[in-house]
C-alpha cells in the first residue's frame, strides 16, 4: 500500500515487479550475448549487437533497439555502452549482458573462479580487484555451499562452485 494525499491506494495496479512479472512465469529479462568485450569496448554505440529473435516473455517477434546503458566491468578504464531492447507487444525491456559474466558482478566467471582458486591455494589474495568484493566471493561461496551441500571444507570449495553452477546458481551471489 502506498500513502497518497493522506489516504493509502492501492498498489496493485503495477503488473511488473522489478525484473520479474507476477502474471506469466518468472522470466529474467536479461539476453545474454557470447560478444567479446574488448570489441564492445573499442567500438562503443558503434558495436553491432545481436538482436534477440523474440521476446522471452511474450514470445512476441517484434523486438525493437531501446539505447544504451553504461555498465562497468573489470580491467576496462571506463563503463561501456550495453545495447537494450523493448517488446513491442508486452513493453519489456530486455538488457544485454556477456555470457562469460554473472547477472549483477563485473569479473567474469572464469576470473572469479581464478581467485578464488588463488586464495585458497596460496592463502592470499591476487591483486588487481579490490580485496572486500574477493573476500564477498569467498563468504557466498562458503554459505551456498553449505545451504545446498549440507557442508564444505576450503578444499572442495572450487567442486562445489562448479556443482553450483552446474545446477544453474550463480556460485557467488549474495542469494541462497
């Protein structure tokens, strides 16, 4: 409910929840790309994006461009320009991301993994990356392990990462 003019409307009228719609299946609206970021980055506006062949929510063909959003990745000097889309038919809009990167983090999965391996090995962290957002990898890691495995030592920590992401978790996240 929110407050509005002293009384309380009702909020019921919103039919899309942040990335998420509560009147079809619960459908990411991300479209995941196998682009090379080094590419995007020297090209910028100009790079050529693959347009999705239909809208993964209404399953509508007619998917128009809807801009750019700067996103920052690592190892890039400055953010780089990420094409949108919008659905015609259901107003969705749908975000480009590299499939060699999780929704929300800015390391690719295989560097994540990388460091992580690092740090269990060698008992320090790699530099490079800001040590708080490793030590963040480290600690989702260790819960997820535990909340799916039932329990997990430091030397199957990497086992269960590519367990986690076998099963389609993001191996990192903050999320259980």
């Amino acid at each position: 409910m929110n407050k509005k003019g002293g009384e309380f409307a009702d909020s019921t009228a919103l039919t899309t929840v942040g990335l998420f719609s509560p009147n079809l299946n619960w459908c990411k609206m991300l479209h995941f790309v196998d682009v090379i970021l080094k590419d995007v980055f020297d090209k910028g506006r100009n790079f050529q994006w693959p347009r999705p062949s239909c809208c993964p929510r209404c399953q509508h063909s007619k998917v128009w461009g809807h801009g750019f959003v700067e996103r920052l990745f690592d190892f890039f000097s400055s953010s780089i320009p990420v094409k949108r889309f919008r659905c015609d038919h259901c107003g969705c809009v749908l975000c480009c991301r590299p499939t060699t990167h999780f929704d929300r983090i800015q390391s690719s999965s295989k560097s994540i993994k990388s460091r992580l391996a690092h740090r269990l090995m060698h008992g320090r962290w790699p530099p490079g990356i800001p040590t708080n957002r490793q030590r963040h990898w480290l600690q989702n890691l260790k819960r997820k392990g535990l909340a799916h495995f039932g329990t997990v030592d430091a030397g199957c920590l990497l086992t269960a990462y590519d367990k986690l992401l076998s099963q389609g978790h993001i191996p990192v996240s903050c999320s259980v």
